[in-house]
C-alpha cells in the first residue's frame, strides 16, 4: 500500500515509536498542558528550507553522520509524502561517503538499508541488516527491518526466525505481534486473532499502538474473507490514530465492498500522493464522475513519467497494475504489470492483484501460476479463491 511495502517500518516511525538496540520500547511523552506543542510537521516548504541547511553542512563535512542521517531521513520523508523514487534516491546518495565501509556507523548502515528496501531492492538491504547483526545480535530495529523484508519476500520461516530474535531480543510486543502476522498469511487466522487481540492494550497511554495491532487485524480480517470486521477495526484504528495508512487501507476495504462514496469522503483527507490518487481514480471510475475522465489522464502521465526513471519501476509496479486493471480496464496489460511485480514483492496483496488480472483476462494458466506461488510460498488468502487460498 505505501511505496515502500512495509508498513511496519513507516507505521512505527509515523506513530513515534522507537526501538533501541538495548531492546526496550520508547516512553510515550505525556504533554504537561493541553496546548503544550508536542511536534511540528513539516510542510513542503520546511522540507525544502531544512533540506538547504542541512546540504550546506554537509558539504562541509562529508563525513558528518549526524548531519548525514538528518539530511537522508528529511529525503526520505519527503519521498514518502510525494511519492517519488528520485528522492529516495537522492536520500541513498547522501550516505554515499560511506560507501564500501564496513566499519560506517550502525545507524548509518540502518538507514542504508531502509533506503534500499523503500527502493525494492531487498536482497541488498538484506545483506547490509545482516552485517549489522554480526556486530549487533541484539538489535532490535535491524530485526524488525529483516523479519519486514523477508515477509515482503514471501520468506515465512526466515521471517518468523527474526521475530523469535526481536523476542529474545526484549522485544517480546513487537516479537509477539511480528510472529502473529505470519501466522494470519499462513491462514491461521483464528490463533492470529487471539493473539493480537491480546495485544491491543499492553502499552497503556499509547493510542498509536493500539491503533497499529487493530490495522494489522483489519488487514488479517480481509485475507480472512470477513470484509465488515476488517472494515470496522480499520474504522477504530483511524479513531485512535489518524494515520494515512490506515486511512487508506480503509479506504481499500470499502473499495473491496463497493462502498465507493464513503470511501471518496475519506480520501478527500487523503493528501496528493500517488496512493491516494491512485484510489481517488479508482472511485472516481467506479462512481462515473465528471472529472473521472481527467483524474485517469493525469494519473497516467505520472506513471508515464516515473517510466522514464529507473528506480521508481519497482517501486510503482503494483500501482501500475492496479490502475491498469480498475481505471484503465486493461486486464491483460495489467497481468503483465502484476506478473513482473510478484517478481520483487509477494505480499499477499500482490498475489491478490495477479489473480484478479488473470481472472479479468480469462487466462487460466496464469490463475493455476498464482495458486502455485501461493502453495510454495505458504501464503493462505480468502481473495485468492478456492484454488489458492482458503480460510480457517
């Protein structure tokens, strides 16, 4: 859902939450007074005034780590928020100074490989979270990362072995809840439900957890096939917490159910990045409205320009063949799309989309390949249909 698959990362750094390598989880901050400023948000422009600042000490200390990670986080975020490849890009070529050093800062390395995995090159990053686990066993954010990346891989056993690590590691919560979502792709979705249900209080004053366990379970729901309960846990996560994710892992819910009006009203809080219009098309498609027509056109010439670049091909793959089976009503284009996706990433939602591109474009073949990756793989899916997923 977000461009860089893995919600995990960007849902805990969004909520605040930060994993220390002694392994113990952040201290919320209570404000003492109702008014009392807890966190300016950056507008664009603020990304841009602190991006100058932050270039001009740079350059005067290539080797700077401090500056050097502010400056490739600031990118990073900016990335996120617009949607583009170019600024990830950008925030991977900040840390170049450290290219080739095996003995560069933990957090430098870390950042490296959050960069790489937003880039979709997981083989990388996986390397480069390894390196730092030689050196750190113990590191609970590298752990999280790896448990991340091999899930979005379709490595179930190598990601469990990483949430049995942040476990041992102190992380017992986020070890718990890491394990929990494997069990639920694997279509255990009962024991799953228990177990993050449990979840959901065990950090007292902290909205943002119980708004991340009651996302993952609105996310479980839906593999389930039980679309009204994922619906509602999405609806009560966006009420503790008001997270773009969640809003758009709703707003897909509602897609999933035909509920196409509720879902515009809540993207009209959605921002401007490609996700959200992507979805802003999708309904407006679906709803036949007057500027349906033009939001199609201009979404197209975002991908069409993205093309040009080759980091945001993987990036984009899923987006793309997305809009080219719901907007664009080319099944066969998005099979494409979707056959050369599932060669980077195998989250469920991948598999999701190349069964319902084969299935628009009547080719069996390919719904048969779906199934078949699905079995290999482990991955259980009420959406797959029968062939290739089942409930429990």
């Amino acid at each position: 859902m977000k461009n860089d698959l893995t919600r995990w990362l960007a849902w805990l750094a969004a909520a605040g939450f930060a994993l220390q390598a002694a392994g113990v989880l952040a201290v919320p901050l209570t404000p003492k007074t109702d008014d009392e400023v807890v966190e300016t948000l950056p507008t664009l422009g603020a990304f841009a005034a602190e991006q100058r600042t932050l270039r001009r000490q740079l350059a005067a200390q290539p080797r700077d780590a401090a500056t050097a990670l502010a400056l490739s986080k600031s990118t990073l975020a900016r990335a996120r928020n617009d949607g583009d490849a170019r600024l990830a890009g950008q925030a991977l070529g900040v840390l170049r100074a450290w290219d080739g050093d095996d003995q560069a800062p933990i957090e430098i390395r870390l950042q490296r490989a959050t960069l790489l995995q937003h880039l979709h090159q997981f083989d990388a990053a996986t390397k480069e979270l390894e390196g730092v686990l030689r050196e750190q066993p113990r590191h609970a954010q590298a752990l999280l990362t790896l448990a991340t990346i091999h899930r979005v891989q379709g490595r179930y056993e190598e990601s469990d072995a990483a949430c049995a690590r942040l476990s041992a590691a102190g992380q017992p919560l986020y070890g718990g809840a890491c394990t929990a979502e494997n069990r639920a792709l694997r279509g255990e979705f009962d024991a799953a439900r228990r177990r993050l249900e449990s979840l959901v209080n065990q950090v007292p004053g902290n909205p943002g957890w119980a708004a991340w366990i009651r996302t993952t379970l609105g996310e479980l729901e839906l593999r389930a096939g039980r679309r009204d309960a994922a619906v509602a846990q999405l609806q009560a996560a966006l009420r503790l917490e008001r997270d773009p994710y969640t809003r758009l892992a709703l707003v897909d819910a509602l897609i999933e159910g035909r509920r196409f009006t509720e879902a515009q009203a809540l993207l009209a809080e959605a921002g401007d990045g490609d996700a959200a219009l992507l979805r802003r098309a999708i309904v407006a498609q679906a709803l036949g409205t007057a500027d349906a027509a033009a939001q199609k056109r201009a979404l197209a010439e975002r991908y069409a320009q993205a093309a040009l670049r080759p980091e945001a091909a993987a990036v984009h793959a899923r987006e793309r063949a997305r809009f080219a089976l719901e907007v664009e009503r080319e099944p066969q284009r998005a099979l494409e799309l979707a056959r050369s996706n599932l060669k980077t990433q195998r989250e469920a939602i991948d598999l999701v989309l190349m069964d319902r591109a084969a299935r628009a474009a009547g080719d069996a073949a390919a719904q048969a390949e779906v199934a078949a990756l699905a079995q290999r793989i482990g991955l259980r899916d009420a959406r797959l249909g029968p062939a290739a997923g089942s409930t429990s």
